[in-house]
C-alpha cells in the first residue's frame, strides 16, 4: 500500500523551515503532496503560481514530492487524492493548540485521517512566513530564512 501524505499550508513565501519539513516528511512517506490552500480573502505576497513555481524550485531533487492547489476543505482534499495523513510542522508550544484543534476537527469530519506533526528543528523554530514578509516588506534580508530558490519570487513580488 502507498503511503501518501499531504502537508498543507498557505506556503507565502516558502521558508527554511517548510522546507525542512518537506524533506523529513519525504523520507517517512512514499509521496508527500505540498498543497497549497488558497484563500481568495487574503492579499498574499506571492500569488497562487509564483508559490507553486518557488516550492516546485525547492522540491525538484526530491524524488516523491508533488506541489498542488486545493481550496475548500482540506480534509475533502486529503480524501480526493487518496491519501490517508496530514503533515504539520510544529515551531514551539504556542502551535500546538492550534494545530491539535485542527487535527481534530479533521478527524471528527473524516474519521480515517491522521495527522502526523513533526518538530521543526531548533534553528527555525522562529521562522514563519509571515516573519519573512514582514522583513522583505520593510527592506530587510531575509535571504537566510528561505531557499535560496524563493528570492527571486519574492524580489519579483517585492517589485511590482
């Protein structure tokens, strides 16, 4: 049986700690899916493709890892793919309500899901990306916070 797992979130920009997440969660499963959920009441920094295109950037030396879009429910998502395990990264404490409240609303709506959180490492246990915009809007650097491949979106976004 396939293990597929699907690690959702808004992904804007991609940080060092997404990416992280992405490279522990693609040696526990047989194919991760990056979803990236888009929510049409928010004024992102990167627009729908350019975060496709940065984490495609990110993830093309792994071998089992797919970028998509979903909108709606996620866990409607999760089933439509097949899959049978969500990914969080948790940062510190302050996740944990959140992300445990999300888990289990997933699990009351589709009772076979589990939700696997994994720890991010202590050097990006800061790290968010609202963090990164903050600091790219306001002229910062904020090229130590995120792969190398997301600068070029995010100067591109930067200058329009």
């Amino acid at each position: 049986m396939r293990r597929l797992a699907v690690y959702p979130g808004s992904f804007d920009p991609p940080t060092l700690g997404h990416l992280d997440v992405i490279e522990r969660a693609a040696r526990l499963f047989d194919e991760i899916i990056v979803a990236i959920g888009v929510n049409s009441s928010k004024r992102p920094l990167l627009d729908e493709a350019s975060r496709i295109a940065a984490l495609e950037a990110c993830t093309s030396s792994f071998g089992n890892v797919r970028v998509d879009r979903f909108d709606g429910l996620l866990v409607d998502y999760v089933q439509a793919e097949g899959a049978k395990s969500i990914v969080r990264g948790l940062r510190a404490t302050a996740d944990f309500e959140y992300e445990f409240q999300m888990a289990m609303v997933n699990r009351r709506l589709a009772g076979d899901l589990e939700t696997i959180f994994l720890m991010t490492k202590w050097e990006h246990s800061y790290l968010s990306s609202s963090i990164v915009r903050e600091v790219a809007q306001l002229g910062g650097d904020y090229t130590g916070l995120v792969p190398a491949a997301v600068v070029p979106f995010i100067e591109s976004a930067l200058r329009t």
